[in-house]
C-alpha cells in the first residue's frame, strides 16, 4: 500500500511540474535581440558583423493570417528579412535561414525557404516599401502550410514550408547599421487589392498547354530547372487568334536571373520545349536580347531589349477578306493528346545525332503541313510599351496561330492580357 501511495505522489509530483512548466509558457511574450523595439518600430542595435532578428508572440492562424513590415530606413545595406519561423526560433540567424522558416529578404528579392542559400523570387524592397506575409492554405496531414508574400499590397509569389505542431510564427531580422522597420501584425490584405491575382482560377481555361509553368489568375510563373535550352517553359493559349481578337500583351513582371522571356504565336503543336520562334510555324520576340526569331534557332535584329516593367505585344493584322478555317474549339485539346500525331511534329532532341536526325523529321513534316498554305499568310506584328516595333510576313499552319509564351530561366513572371483593348 506504501508503495501505491507513493507512486501516485510521484505521479502528482510530476504533473504539478508539468503544469507548472506549462505556465510559465503559456503567456505570449515576443522574442528579439540585437534590436530595439519601440512600440511597433524596431531598430537594429548590432554592429552589422551579426544578426538581429524579432519574434512575434502569437503565430498566424485562420484568425490572424497576415502581417506587413514597412521599410522605415535601409540602413547601410538594406538587409532586412521579413518571413515565419517555429517558436524558438535562433535569434542570431536571420528568417529562412534555418529549417522549419521562410522569409522574403528585400536586399536582394529572394527568397529563403529553410536555407541559406536563397532563389530568385520577387523585386527589391527600398524605402518606404511594404513587404507582407500570409498563409494562404495548411494542410495538418501532410504537415506543409502555404505562404505567400505581399510588396505594396500586391502579391509576389507563395512557397510551401514545414509546418510545425506550434504554428509558424511572424518574425523581422536585420543586418546592418541604420536599419529600421514598423511591423503591423494586423494588417488586413485583401486579394482584390491586387488586379492580377483576382479570381484566380477564372483563366486557367484559356491555357490550352502549360509545361514548366504555373498558372495564377493572369499571372505566368516559371518552375523549370532553367539549366539548359532544353528547359524551355511553354505557355500556348487554347484560342488563336482572330480577326475578331487579333492582339495580347505581356507585361514583364519579374525579369528573372536572365530575362529569357519571348513571346509570339506558334502552331498548335509547337513542341513544348522549344522556345517561341525557334522552330517552324512559329514567330517570336526575345525579351533578353530583342531579335526576331522566324521559324529558326539564330533570330535577327528587331528591337529593344525588354526588361521587368516592359509590356510586349504581338498581333496578326489579317486581310479584310481574310476567312479562317474554323475556329478552334476548347475541346480539340483533349481529342489532339489522344491522337497520334506525324512523326515529324515531337519534341526536339538536338544535342546529339538523333535529335538532328529528328530535327529534319521535324521540319519535313512541317513542310508537309504547310504545303498548300502558301496563299495564306499575314502580317505578325510586335510592340513595346504601345510603340510599334515591325511586323514580319507569316504563313499560317492548319488551325491558325496561337498565342505563345516562353520562358527559360529561374525567378521570370510575366502577367498576361490575352484580351486587351486594342481597336
């Protein structure tokens, strides 16, 4: 009975510690160091040789799911991160350094995502910029939450990251003399602040084809390796077009490490990586260096280059007695996978013998769908920012032209306005 008794008293024992551990916990209290915090002003107090990085006490939730930190001064370097961390977060690292954490950082654009080795993800952040971040989904099971960021209210981009039991919590670090920051842990954002992002899924029905890239709304995102020309991201929209719609745009949002944008119209089964203009039945303007591509890998002199705030344009300028064959029907793209096609219409493989010998398959099976084509062929023309770039003589293939987009290296974003007021 002696040793009942006793064992119960241990057992008590150890749940009054454990609710007392529990408690002294329990209270919400934020964490920071190196910086000093005055009100809802931090300020870094190191000597820029180490971090210093703040904590919130409560982490997101569906309740509370969004906070913003504005750029009050960058200091010497302007190196101020702004993500979520677990609890405990090391105080001496700065956000997304460590596992389990993710943070946009404003020096440079890029985010880190549980290494200190970042990617390219979003612009540089300066002064008097605001720089949000939110959950936009978890999924407990799985264990992944869904964070997106915000630069002046509208959305950057989103990555998945390691959910913890405790929650992810809002967190500020800093890394240079002079900086300083106003965090906001409730702010509101709102998806329609944002143009781009609205209604995200009400254009996923004009991509007729997307490979190495993500659709949001009308916002295009490159997710290939973006090692070799053989990571071509290919965007074709279901629809060519029209004398009724015979123009879109694409505007430059992030350039990306190299800017490899191009955009033009292709055949309807231009194959997926290949860029825009490269092959045949295909016409394009390169963004990185400003040629024309015509059907061919070595593009001409055209324009400008294009950079991040740039809009290009493509258009067909069709004959007043120009009929088409018949428009294409949203459908025909799940009745063209289905089908075998020619063998001369693959991907190319020419980095050794046997993507030359498919090459010429290729453009022989090109000719011979082009072959009786010769009577129809209209004026391509391109634009930047409004201004008429020139126009180039195109034979159009069975089907039509269909708008194209292609991108090829990391971090390019490009939002597009199939439907644009043009005359």
């Amino acid at each position: 009975m002696d040793d009942i008794n006793l064992h119960h008293r241990f057992l008590n024992w150890r749940r009054r510690i454990r609710e007392r551990e529990m408690g002294e916990v329990r209270p919400a209290q934020e964490r920071f160091m190196r910086l000093l915090k005055n009100g809802d002003i931090l300020s870094y107090q190191g000597n820029s040789d180490e971090v210093g990085c703040y904590v919130a006490p409560q982490p997101l939730s569906k309740g509370t799911c969004y906070f913003e930190v504005t750029i009050v001064d960058t200091g010497l370097r302007g190196t101020i991160a702004v993500g979520l961390v677990p609890r405990f977060y090391r105080l001496d690292h700065q956000p997304g350094w460590l596992p389990y954490s993710v943070a946009y950082h404003a020096v440079n654009g890029k985010l880190y995502n549980g290494n200190p080795l970042g990617q390219q993800f979003g612009p540089q952040c300066v002064r008097g910029d605001r720089i949000g971040c939110g959950i936009h989904s978890e999924n407990p099971a799985a264990g992944i939450t869904t964070v997106f960021f915000t630069k002046n209210g509208r959305e950057v981009g989103s990555a998945e990251v390691p959910g913890t039991t405790e929650g992810l919590f809002p967190a500020v670090g800093m890394h240079s003399l002079g900086e300083v920051a106003r965090v906001d842990l409730q702010a509101q954002w709102l998806l329609e602040e944002d143009e781009s992002m609205m209604m995200v899924d009400s254009h996923e029905d004009d991509w007729g084809r997307l490979f190495d890239v993500r659709a949001s709304g009308t916002l295009l995102e490159y997710v290939g390796k973006g090692k070799s020309i053989m990571d071509v991201g290919l965007a074709q929209a279901r629809q060519p077009l029209t004398t009724r719609c015979h123009y879109f745009e694409v505007e430059i949002v992030d350039a990306g490490e190299k800017c490899y944008i191009a955009l033009g119209l292709a055949r309807r089964d231009y194959p997926k990586n290949r860029h825009p203009g490269w092959s045949r039945g295909s016409v394009a303007y390169h963004a990185d260096d400003g040629k024309l591509f015509h059907g061919s890998g070595v593009g001409d002199a055209f324009g400008p280059r294009c950079l991040k705030g740039d809009i290009m344009g493509c258009g067909i300028m069709f004959p007043r007695d120009y009929i088409l064959d018949g428009e294409a029907d949203g459908d025909d793209w799940e009745r063209l996978e289905d089908q075998p096609q020619p063998e001369g219409i693959q991907n190319v493989l020419y980095l050794n013998d046997e993507g030359e010998e498919e090459e010429e398959e290729e453009e022989e099976g090109d000719m011979e769908m082009e072959r009786g084509q010769e009577g129809r062929k209209v004026a391509v023309f391109f634009t930047r920012n409004g201004k008429l770039m020139g126009r180039r003589e195109v034979g159009v293939p069975l089907g039509g032209l269909y708008p194209t987009v292609g991108m090829l290296s990391s971090g390019e974003k490009v939002k597009v306005d199939l439907h644009p007021l043009s005359g």
